[in-house]
C-alpha cells in the first residue's frame, strides 16, 4: 500500500526544493559567519594612507545625482515598453483590431510621458559642480 504524500509526482520535486532551501540558508550563514571572523576591523588608518606617491585620499560623501535615477526610470519606461510590444506583435493576428487598438492607447501614453518628460528637461544632462 503506497502512502498518500509520496504518492504524489510533484513530492520529488518538493522534496528537492526543501533540500536547496536549507543549503541555501546554510551557506548564507557560514559566510556570514566567517566574513565577520575574518574581516580587518580597524585599518581605516592603512586604507587611508598614501600609496607611494599618489594623491592625498579625501573622503567622498556617497551621494548619487538625481539625474542619473531619472534617467534610469526612463530607460526602464521604455525598456518596458518593448517587452510589452514583442509578444503583442507575436499574436497580433490573435488579437486582431482590439489588441491594435490596445496597443495604440499604450504607444499613445507612453509617447504623452516621453513628450512630459522632454518638456520637463529630463533628458538633458546637468554638470554638477
């Protein structure tokens, strides 16, 4: 007599599942673990030191400019775009004149941001200084 939760095909699968799940959160915590043990804790002074005979190291304040996250949301806008278009394309015979005409309004729109976008100077590149 088979017993009921191996007789299901998926248990393999499930099984394997668990498997690499614990592998997984074993090996984050051994790493984790062993980073901290292994890590300098205090040479702040040796990073900061003069290589031979290069430039006096100054600490930087880690601040992105805003123009490079615009830019990076409207790269993805448009990227998104596209990968809505392709499998629209793919069964545009399928869709026939509603999903043209879907695809139209969602052209329309992005085209309606894109212009905004323009209008707003957000596609101009500003040095700061």
């Amino acid at each position: 007599m088979e017993h009921v939760v191996t007789s299901n095909p998926y248990f393999g699968v499930f099984v394997l599942f668990l498997l690499t799940f614990g592998a997984f959160i074993t090996t984050t915590v051994i790493a984790r673990l062993a980073s901290r043990a292994l890590a300098a804790k205090s040479n702040e002074k040796i990073k900061l030191s003069v290589y031979e005979c290069g430039p006096e190291i100054t600490k930087q304040p880690n601040r992105i400019s805003p123009q490079f996250y615009l830019f990076a949301l409207l790269f993805l806008l448009f990227d998104v775009e596209i990968v809505f278009m392709f499998p629209w394309a793919v069964d545009f015979k399928l869709l026939g004149w509603f999903g043209f005409a879907e695809m139209l309004m969602f052209i329309l729109l992005l085209t309606i941001g894109f212009i905004y976008a323009w209008k707003k100077g957000a596609l101009e590149w500003h040095n700061i200084k």
